[in-house]
C-alpha cells in the first residue's frame, strides 16, 4: 500500500517539476524574445548637424495640400516656388525665378526662370513643371485646401469648382521652356509673397501621376529645393540631406537636419535643456507656466508675429445686433491687464486688427480703455447699469497644453470686467475644437474666441476675412460699404491710395461696427543658443528657411577672423 | 470545437464594432476638413468631401469602408494626407507593441513576486510595505509618475535619457511610466489569489499531510493564486500593447496610442475606426490566449 502510493506519487512531482520548469523557460524565452524585440525595433542614426523641434507631426509634405506652420517649415526646405522668402524680413526674393516683369496695370507676371534647375534626381526643372504644379494645385481632384491661394488667376476659381475643364484657360503658362507668364483677375500687390507659399511650388509631374496621394513616400523623392527628404517616420522624425544639384547649394549651410514633431512643451524644454536639440521653433512649445522666466534668458526669443487674438461677436442675435452695445463692451476690456497678467510674454494690447508691422500698411487706432464712456454706450442702446441684459454665452475652445489655460482665463477675466463695468452676465462655454469650429460655421454662439495668423504679409489676409461671403467671417456681419472698400482697395494699384482704403474699412471694422473686438497681437517665441546657431532671423511671419541656418562650433568661430 | 466556435463569433462582433465606431465618429459635431480657416469657396470643400467620399450616404461609406477591409486596406488617413492608416498602423505599432510587452514584462517581473512576497509575509512590516508600494503604483497615474521618473533619472541624476524613441535606454522610463500600474494590480491580484489559496481544502490537506510551508506556496498554491493575475493579463497586455497617449506624448515615442486620441480629436474617420478595430481584435485574440490558458492551468476548468 505504502509502496504503491509512493511510486504513483513520484512522477506526479516529476511532472510538476517539469511543468515549474516549462514556465520557467517559457517566461525566459519570452523576456528575451521581448528584449531582443526592443533592440530590434530601437534604431540608430549617424547623429545630424541640426536638430530642431518642429511642433506638431506635419500633416502632409505635399506643398499643395498643407496649411499649417509646422509642415511649412519642412516643405520650404524641399520644394521651391518661383520665388523664395528672405531668410531676414520673409520678403520675397527671386527663388526658380531669377528674375520677371510685372505689367504696368499689375495684372500680368512674367518669370524668367533660372538656367541651372536640377531636379535632386536629375532632369532639368522647366517652366512646364511650374505650370503643372500650379493647375495639379488647382485640379478639382487634388482637393486642396488652399486652392484659394491662386484664385487669383485668371480662371482659376473656376477651374477648381469644375466650371472651367480645360487647364489653358487658366491664366498660367509656359511661352518656353523657361519663361511662365501669368495673369491675374486684378492687380494683386502682394502676389509675389503668394508665389512664395508652398501651393506654388515645383513639385515632380513623374513621381505623383505614378505613386497618387502617396508620393511624398517615392525614395528618391524628387525636389526643387536645398534638400532632399531621407525619411519621415510619423511622429518620430524626419530627415533631410543637403541637395547638392540645388541651384544654390553652394550656400546650403548644414548638411543633415532632423526636424522631430514634439507635441508637449515640457518634453521640448527638457530635450533642449539637456543638449539633445539645437533649435526648438514653435511658440507652443515654450511652458505657458514659465514664459515669463524663460524669456529672461539668453536664448529665448521674442518676436512681433503676424497674428491677432480677437472676440467675434454673433451680431444675427440680440443685443449684439447694436453696434453700441458691441462698442461698449469692447471698451470695458482692459486688454493691458490680459497680457500682462494672463499671457505673459509680452504681447501688444491691440484696438485693431491688422497686427503692427504688416506690409504696405499703417493701421488705425480703434477703441481703447473707457469704461465710463463703455456705460454710457449700454445705456443708450436701452441697457442702464446693465438693467435688462440678457444672461449670454462666451464660447472658447479646449486647446492642447497651455493655450487651452489662457483661453479659459481670459475667459474668465472678461466675464469679471464684464460683470464689474458693465454689471452684465456671462457664461462660459468651453468646446472641444471641432465643436467649436461648427459652433462658429453655425452661428451657434454669442460671442466666441477667435485667432488669426496672417498668410501672407498684407492687410487683406485680415481684413479680407469680414467681407459678407467670406467663409471665415463667421459674425453674421455684413456690409455693402465694407465690402465695396475692400474690392476697390484691391483694384488700386497706387499702394498709398490702397493703404487709405483699408484704413477707412479697418475703421469701420474696429471702431464703428465692432463685429469684433481685438485683444492682443501674438508673439513668437523660439529658442536657441545664439552662439552656437546661426542664420535664424526673427521676422514677422516666424518663417525661417532652413538651408540658412548652421551650427558654429566654438572651434570654427575662434577659425573665423584667420 | 469550443475556440473554434469562438473564434467564428468574434467577426459579428468585429462588425458590430466597426459599424458603431463607424456611426459614431461619423455623427460627432464637426469634420475632419474643419479648421480655423474656411476654405476659400464653398466648392473647395466640395472638392474634399468628394475625394473622399464624405459626400454619399453614410451606409453607403460604411460598405466602401467593409470592402476595402476585406481588401486588407484600411483606407486612408482624413488629416495625415499622405499616410494611410496601414501606414500609421505599420509604423506606430510595432513601437507600441515593443513599448508594451517591455511594460508587460516589467509588470509580471515586479507584480509576481512582490504579490508572492507579501502573502508569504502576511500581517508582518513586510507585507505593509511591499501593500503599500502596490496601492502607491496603482493610485498614482502616469501623468504624474512619468515627469516625476524624468526629473529624478533623468534631469536630477542624469542616469537616463528625458525622451525620445532611438536607443534601448530610451525604453527604460516609459517602460517603467506604462507598467507601474498593471505592476501594483498585478501584486495585489495574485496576494489576494495566494491568500485565498492558502486557505482552500486542498492546501489544508496537503498541509496535513505534512508538506512544508514553502513546498505548499510554490507548488501547489501558486497554480491557483496566479488564475486571477492570468485572466487580467489578457485585457492587461491587450491594453499595454495598443500603446498609451499619455506617455508617449510626455517620452515622444512614435507609438499608436497618440494616434488613436488624436485621431478622435482631428475626426480623423478611418484611423479611428481602423484603430478600435485593431483594438478589438487583439482583446478578443488575448482573451481566447487566457481562456486557453486557463484549461492549461486549471484541471477543474473545462470548456465544452
């Protein structure tokens, strides 16, 4: 009996030793399988001459379709227009085009290309690439977003909403093989700043009717401008070398740059901190916490940028269908007090809305700091001491990292000033971004925070956007008068005369109608050691074109006066 | 027959999922083309609408969407033009994945034996502390465990890097960030399970017949203190592997995870869907693995 059970007994243990062990070795193999995974996958790089912290993840390199400051950045090292921007003021200056004639009554270009374009894979650059990037641009089937850009072609409305078929209508062409000759619906004062942006440069007819919506992903990709695209992990980084069939290449300053999209400023000023980024160039990556320590130091630079914060209001709804009451409580915000105790980075109080600064204009003096005169006004629209007001909304957007916190702040100070001037109501209603954006298509809203961040550098990208039928005017405004100065400001050739023009419609904007009410022009911040970069100017577009900008080691500068 | 049945009931749900991830990112407020900027005329977002398809009937895009699944294409990305979400998938998944089984193993390595340790020490210091550092890791979130591990190892001590996804050192603190948390629980779980175990008849039975103290621990109550741990680890790692938006936005690691929240923000259509679906199947894939090994470990489990 005895006997018995301890030999059945036996090999149960055996078995389930050898169960324990097969866990054991399962968990082995299976650590170092993981291990091995993670060096696997981990990759390693021959290090680059500059690192820069870009900002968001580029949505596309495809010049034609961005719309956002981060892909721009990249794009202006891998495709060329026909002109480029001044690394200084982001003025245009001759980029494919060494050189064009622009007709007396303004309305018709004509670009000489340069004789030495190279594509970087070989094959010359001709003036037919240019056209066809511009109709590919304007093609109903690329579906981009800025097609708007180039409306300002004879034609070119059309041909993008489909009524126009046949792409020679469109007022650009290839008289040779390097000469474009385009027209224009109207004398366009800043159309040489649009054949600066990136819907309107070369990019390569071969690799797209082959690879489609992918072919930003073709290796070799195929560029017009000082660098190549190594490659672009999502998220990760993305890798340019120096182009040496550039036109310009001999000027090409760093041979390697990475750009890494960082989504959060604190990982961004870590990274910096601890050396492993040259240059970090996006305001949202300075901590909104820190920004009035950081820009106490060396390396942190503040600069004028072409951009206003402003309040709509939804002037379809009582009470603020009456310019008075919109009037009264534009003047019952302390704007000083908001950029001094809220932003915090030395941002201007604004009245109007056209940043300081901007090219080919002046701007006018709107409604400053008057309470007294803010009571006065809601009196006589029917509203003393604020008796009668109705309750109403102040909608704001979620934002990501700290923007969300000043937008709700400002919020709240509004509500306060609001409150205590005016002895008004508010409520606050903060909206998840695309929310917000439908509220504002909608006119789901009374009054609502708004940004703007000039395309180009000129009063009509500001003022523009408040004639009746734009579709960002998103107040419900709308105004013969208004629109009429804004047409005939963009007939005029004569700049003065122009200037005076869209002062008069900026007047009427910021002072009389109050549609909206300007708060604070933005800054940009970027930062890097001055000493040991060069070649990043501060200008008012934040643009800097990377084919500009080196490292200098102490080595090289101590070389320099020898 | 009893997986295999299994496996035939996970496509209705898998379609089920789809189409209600489908309708549902379809029916919030707001397209992916919206921006602060309006496009220049109303037939430029016509042109978009068309390109991709936004403009048929929404049952209709569902089926445009079902063939192109079947296809193995998962359609492209509304706001990353020139990536499709087999892209996004090919290239954020594998970082997640790696990110996740390292946190996977980091949670079994630290949770297993800090649970076994803790029971074992039951009601001395030991126990209280070793409890104490599992509820610690499963209270504090990783928003606030991950910028606290940067500014000890890697501002303060300068031991490791502060972010970043190029050398295996990098992987130590996200690692570390993303499994604290599955580590606690784990801890927790299988104490709780070896109590439980120390106190079933069988224990006392063989007890009883005079196995030491650590003999009955390590082989007879381990195999059923661990049962509970097994049938976490399935969601856990289904969880771990899809990768985490909080901690790779703070160590900027180009995992999957960022792109499933940002593709809800962005109404980015198809990586949200493709997404939950990934999603979807490996919960379904893991849960069969713990079923399975249930059977493996538990003579009295049985599935018919």
């Amino acid at each position: 009996m005895k006997s018995a059970s301890a030999s059945s007994r036996k090999p149960e243990v055996r078995s389930q030793r050898a169960r324990v062990l097969r866990w054991k070795a399962i968990f082995c193999v299976l650590t170092s399988g993981f291990c091995l995974l993670a060096s696997g996958c981990i990759r390693s790089d021959p290090p680059a001459d500059l690192t820069i912290l870009n900002g968001a993840e580029p949505e596309t390199l495809d010049p034609a379709l961005l719309t956002g400051q981060p892909e721009f950045r990249v794009v202006i090292g891998l495709f060329e227009g026909l002109m480029q921007l001044d690394p200084n003021t982001a003025r245009p200056i001759p980029g494919l085009a060494g050189s064009f004639e622009i007709s007396p009554d303004g309305r018709v270009y004509t670009f000489h290309l340069r004789t030495n374009l190279v594509w970087s894979t070989g094959g010359p650059i001709t003036a037919d690439d240019v056209v066809y990037s511009w109709i590919r641009a304007l093609n109903p089937a690329t579906a981009s977003d800025y097609a708007g850009q180039l409306f300002y072609l004879k034609n070119g409305e059309d041909f993008n909403a489909g009524k126009i078929k046949d792409p020679l209508l469109v007022g650009v062409h290839a008289p040779d093989k390097f000469t474009v000759r385009v027209e224009l619906n109207r004398p366009t004062p800043f159309f040489l700043d649009i054949c600066a942006l990136p819907i309107t440069y070369a990019v390569p007819r071969q690799t797209i009717e082959k690879y489609g919506d992918r072919w930003i992903m073709a290796r070799p990709l195929p560029s017009s401008g000082p660098y190549e695209l190594v490659y672009w992990r999502l998220n990760d980084k993305i890798r340019l070398k120096k182009n040496p069939r550039y036109w310009d290449a001999a000027h090409t300053q760093s041979d390697i740059i990475d750009l890494l999209p960082v989504g959060s400023p604190s990982a961004a000023l870590n990274l910096y901190m601890n050396g492993q980024a040259d240059i970090v160039w996006d305001k949202e990556l300075v901590p909104t916490e820190l920004v009035d320590l950081l820009l106490k130091r060396p390396d942190f630079h503040q600069f004028n940028y072409l951009a206003t914060y402003f309040i709509r209001f939804n002037v379809t709804q009582k009470p603020f269908d009456d310019p008075r009451v919109r009037q009264a409580l534009a003047l019952a915000i302390d704007k000083e007090r908001i950029v001094r105790k809220i932003t915090r980075a030395g941002e201007q109080p604004a009245s109007h809305l056209v940043p300081e600064g901007t090219a080919n204009y002046l701007p006018v003096q709107g409604l400053g700091y008057d309470p007294a005169r803010a009571r006065k006004l809601l009196a006589e629209a029917g509203y003393p001491d604020g008796k009668g007001f109705p309750q109403f909304e102040y909608t704001f957007n979620a934002a990501a990292g700290g923007a969300a916190e000043i937008h709700q702040n400002i919020a709240i100070e509004l509500q306060q000033m609001w409150r205590d001037q005016l002895g008004i109501h508010m409520d606050l209603r903060q909206l998840e971004w695309k929310v917000y954006l439908s509220a504002m298509d909608h006119l789901d809203y009374n009054l609502a925070r708004s940004s703007w961040i000039g395309d180009y550098n000129d009063p009509q990208t500001f003022l523009g956007m408040f004639t009746s039928n734009d579709g960002n005017n998103r107040t419900g405004w709308k105004s013969a008068a208004y629109d009429t100065l804004i047409t005939g400001a963009n007939e005029q050739t004569d700049l003065k005369k122009r200037e005076q023009i869209f002062q008069s419609a900026e007047t009427m904007l910021v002072s009389n109608q109050v549609p909206i009410v300007p708060l604070f022009f933005y800054v940009g911040i970027n930062y890097f050691d001055t000493n040991k970069i060069q070649g990043i100017y501060e200008n008012i577009l934040d643009d800097h074109p990377l084919q500009c900008i080196r490292k200098v080691s102490p080595k090289s500068t101590a070389q320099g006066p020898n | 027959m009893y997986f295999i049945r299994r496996l035939i009931f996970a496509i209705p749900l898998l379609l089920v999922i789809s189409a209600l991830a489908f309708w549902l990112v379809h029916i919030a407020p707001g397209g992916p083309f919206d921006r602060e900027r309006a496009p220049a005329s109303p037939e430029i977002e016509r042109n978009l609408e068309a390109k991709y398809h936004l403009n048929e009937p929404i049952w209709k895009q569902y089926l445009r969407y079902l063939d192109g699944l079947v296809h193995g294409d998962f359609g492209p990305s509304l706001k990353y033009r020139n990536h499709t979400v087999n892209d996004i998938i090919a290239q954020g998944l594998p970082v997640s994945m790696t990110l996740g089984s390292l946190a996977f193993c980091f949670a079994l390595g630290i949770g297993l034996p800090l649970g076994f340790f803790t029971a074992a020490r039951r009601g001395r210091w030991e126990d209280y502390t070793g409890s104490f550092l599992a509820t610690l890791a499963v209270c504090v979130p990783g928003f606030v465990l991950a910028p606290f591990l940067i500014v000890v190892f890697a501002i303060k001590l300068k031991w490791l890097p502060v972010a970043l996804w190029e050398s295996p050192a990098q992987a130590i603190l996200p690692m570390i960030a993303l499994g604290a948390y599955s580590a606690g629980k784990v801890a927790r779980l299988f104490r709780e399970g070896m109590l439980n175990a120390m106190q079933s008849e069988f224990i006392t039975a063989a007890r009883a017949k005079g196995l030491g103290e650590n003999r009955l621990l390590f082989k007879h109550a381990v195999r059923i203190a661990v049962l509970p741990v097994v049938s976490y680890s399935g969601p856990m790692l289904a969880d771990l592997l899809t990768g985490s938006f909080i901690i790779e936005n703070i160590f900027q690691i180009p995992g999957i995870g960022v792109f499933l929240i940002n593709g809800a923000l962005n109404r980015d259509y198809t990586v949200v869907v493709g997404l939950a679906l990934l999603y979807a199947v490996l919960l379904i894939a893991l849960n069969l693995v713990v079923d399975f090994a249930y059977t493996w470990l538990d003579p009295r489990v049985k599935y018919e």
